[in-house]
C-alpha cells in the first residue's frame, strides 16, 4: 500500500479497528517475564510517547511504555525545553536586577550572578517533572518499563533493562516514538566541554568570555540569549542569509535589531569548514558564501544545526520493511501507520514540526485511531514560539509564504507600544501581525513578537482551528488592561482600522 507521509495538513481517515484486545497470553522470555500481551507498547517515553501511554490507559487499553533513558520527558523535560526555560528564566531575572530595577524605583546592590544555584533550581523543576509524569502512570496504570528496546519481530521488543537483564514486551499496537538528536556537522566533534550541543549547553560550570553558536535558530538563540544575559559575547554564525528562515520577514527583521541591541553579533551566509581545540579556545575555519576565509576564535562553540531522526538500535529490519524518506524520518500515512500496519510513529521520527507539543498531538490521535475512532492533526496550526526576550511566536502562513504561493492577502499590524499593559509594565517591544485572506478575512498567519508572545498565540492558534476571520477576533471583547488588547488591535487593523494606532 502506498503511503502519504505527511508534512502539513489535517491527518484524517477512516476509523481503524483495534487488533484483537481479546487476544492476550503468557509469553516466557530470556531473563524476565513480560505478563500479558499488551494492547499497545510505546518505545519511548518523551512527550510523545507518554501523552500517547496515557491517553491509550484512559481508552482502556493495557499498555506499557519503553523508556531508556531512566526518566520520563525525553529530550524536552530533560535536556530541552524545560530545563532551557529555567536558565532563561533565572537570566532574565538576573539581567533585570542588573539594567532594569531602577527604572521601577528599585535599587539593589552588590547583584552577585550564582550559577550553581541556577543548576540547582534548574534540576529541581526538571525532577519534579519528570517524578510527576511516573506518577501519572501510576495513576493511569501504565506499565513503565526502564531500558533500551529493540524489535525481535514485528510484536515482539527486547529490552535491555537498565539495571541488568533483558526482558521481552509484547504487543498487538507499537508506537514509536523515539525522537530526534542533534545533527552532526563534519569537521566538529562535540565533546560537551569546549564544543557543545544544546545538552551541554545546559550544563556549563562557568559563564565563557565568548561563545559562538552555529546555527541561528530557536535552539540557539535562546541558549545565547541564557549566556548573552550572564555575561559571555555572542557570536551566532549562519549558513543561510537570515536567521530563524521559517519566521514572518517583517517580523524576523525587528526580532534581528532587538537582538543586536543586545549583544549578539550575526556571521550571515557564513558556513564553519572546521574545528580545532587550542587549549582553552576553539578557533572555528569560516567561510562566506563569496569565498571569503576567515578564523574565530571561541571559549566554547555551541552546535545547534538542527536535529534528525534517532531510530538507533530499534532493529526496524526484524519489525518489517519499515519505509523512511530521505532524511531518514519514518514514512507514516494519515493515520500514523508505518508501512507495517500495526506499528504507528510519532513525533520528530515522522515528517513535520519536530516540537514537543506537536508530538503530544500525534500521540493522541494515534491512539484515537487505534481505538477506532478518528484523530486529528492540523500541522497548519501549531504553533512556533522562541523564547527569547523579546519572545517570538507564530502560527500559520507567513506574507512571504502566500505571495509565493499567489494566495491575495491583507496584513494588519498594532504594536505593544499602543498597548496599555505593555507601557505600565515597561515592556513593549514587539509587534502583532495577521496575515488573512483578501477576500474572506479568513485567517493564514499569526505572527507575535513581544511580551508573553508565547501565551498570546493560543488566542490566534483557537480562532485558525475554527476558521475564524480577523473581524471574529476584532469583534471579540478583550479585558482591559491586557497584553491581549493587541491581538484585538491587530485584527483590528487587518480587516478595517485600529483604534489605538
């Protein structure tokens, strides 16, 4: 059967019938044994593959989850997004007592910056995350498995346990869901000291004079923004001729200058042929796209040129002719299923976004499907958020994206300047921008860059969902004062005129 691998869209279908869950038996294994057959067995336990264990316990479903690394969360709870947004938390707040308190009447003195302390609170909310979604397994009756899995068939998971021993899972449902890693660049071994990824990023013991981060996307300009704040000078080095690609270009310009006021200095059309490690620095071979060379020296240099598909050690060969594309992602049709149609793949294994709450979607309408009902994903609507300050957040088409694609649009823009909430908190850089169709109002695009874009966009995100038009969200009354009072403007502004601009 041919399949659709998917990349944008609404993933619907037909319902598909659950294997038989009458059809359950002891199986005897090598080491442990396993107990009943499962109904579904999710390798991995990141926010993919335990938002689906759990939905699927809830649906009534014996399930049990494959986890290798020892803590649930994966790559987002324990070395992404969650710890990445305490540092940038603790930053800010450190950055704030040092430039902006007296602005408010406050004066401190003698700020002392104590990394250690910051790891420490960092951890802390990373355990309890982690401590917490075990407990919600508990709850939920999922099976928690701790180890490496690999298919023996296309049912049928060794497991090496982490503490010793293997023990065989069997299941008539699997999900994998195995995430992504960092992607190599030649010439520039990381050994998460002096050449890091975005993991040892997260785990310097000191703040570096100079980092210089390849790749300016939202991985790294964050992690630059966590050590721009403490103290380091930020170089951001960039192959393409802009940062963020995938970002609004009106948006990306101002989001560029805030940056710049900031610190960061951007190498542009500028690719790195090397590496070497001189004791204490990491001198980088750059080369610009006219054939210019040129050396740079770094206390430590942060590689965050995008992620790939982490399908090691799974064995896919023993699970059937699983198919991949061409950059290695688990081929899937619009119901999840690999070629193999009882094996579903979700999350940064498949096409589309590879972000965390992307994969929780997938998740659950995976299961949705596996229980027979219909699921879906609208890739159109989720949403892209750098956590930067100022945030940046968007959902959608850009302008750029509809003009090359000849779709007619109409824009509209209110700046946090003219938003009342923005101005008494003396936070009010940024802009709201709708992109709608031209002749139905029907919205395409949200773009925020400025305070708490980040929870702004759900507002854009619900009204895409339900094919609102920016004259449903201008027509809506806002509280005021309110950071949202600019959505309202903005949607003001792109079907008729705003008020306050």
């Amino acid at each position: 059967m041919a399949l659709r691998a998917l990349t944008a869209g609404y993933r619907t279908g037909r319902s598909q019938a659950v294997g038989s869950l009458t059809h359950r038996y002891l199986l005897g294994v090598r080491g442990f044994a396993s107990g009943e057959q499962q109904d579904l067995v999710v390798i991995g336990g990141g926010p993919g593959g335990y938002v689906a264990a759990i939905k699927a316990a809830q649906m009534g479903m014996k399930v049990t989850c494959i986890e290798g690394r020892g803590k649930l969360g994966g790559t987002c709870l324990n070395i992404g997004c969650i710890p990445s947004k305490a540092l940038l938390n603790s930053s800010q707040k450190y950055h704030d007592a040092m430039d902006n308190f007296k602005e408010y009447g406050v004066e401190v003195s003698d700020v002392k910056m104590v990394l250690p302390q910051m790891m420490k609170q960092k951890d802390k909310a990373v355990a309890g995350l982690t401590s917490g979604i075990e407990g919600l397994f508990k709850k939920n009756k999922v099976s928690y498995v701790k180890g490496w899995g690999s298919f023996t068939s296309a049912n049928d998971i060794d497991v090496a346990l982490l503490d010793g021993g293997n023990q065989t899972v069997s299941g008539t449902n699997i999900i994998i869901s195995t995430g992504s890693e960092v992607t190599p660049l030649p010439g520039i071994p990381i050994d998460e000291e002096r050449i890091i990824s975005s993991t040892g990023a997260l785990l310097l013991k000191e703040v570096p004079q100079h980092m210089a981060v390849i790749g300016g996307g939202y991985i790294g300009l964050e992690m630059g923004s966590v050590w721009g704040r403490l103290g380091a000078k930020i170089t951001v080095i960039e192959f393409m001729d802009t940062i963020v690609p995938t970002m609004d270009s009106e948006v990306r310009k101002a989001f560029q200058r805030s940056l710049t006021k900031q610190g960061f200095k951007f190498k542009l059309n500028t690719k790195v042929n090397g590496a070497e490690i001189k004791g204490d620095k990491v001198t980088l071979d750059l080369e610009t796209k006219k054939g210019d060379k040129e050396t740079l020296d770094a206390d430590v240099v942060l590689v965050c040129a995008g992620r790939r598909p982490y399908l090691k050690g799974l064995n896919l060969e023993k699970a059937g002719k699983l198919q991949t594309d061409n950059r290695g992602r688990l081929e899937v049709n619009n119901m999840f299923q690999t070629s193999v149609p009882h094996i579903y793949a979700i999350g940064d294994c498949i096409p589309g976004p590879m972000l965390a709450h992307k994969a929780e979607e997938d998740g659950v309408a995976a299961v949705e499907y596996i229980a027979g009902k219909k699921g879906h994903v609208d890739y159109n609507t989720v949403p892209g958020i750098v956590y930067t300050h100022p945030e940046v957040a968007s959902v959608g088409k850009t302008e750029d994206q509809c003009k090359a694609e000849g779709i007619a649009v109409k824009c509209g823009k209110f700046g946090f300047m003219a938003n009342s909430r923005a101005r008494t908190v003396g936070d009010f850089e940024g802009v709201v921008k709708f992109v709608s169709d031209a002749k139905t109002d029907k919205i395409l695009g949200a773009h925020i860059m400025g305070p708490s874009a980040g929870e702004l966009i759900s507002e854009c995100v619900l009204a895409m969902n339900y094919g609102a038009s920016t004259e449903d969200i201008a027509r809506t009354c806002h509280g005021h004062p309110t950071l949202s009072e600019a959505i309202k403007e903005a949607a003001m502004a792109t079907y008729d005129q705003p008020i306050h601009s």
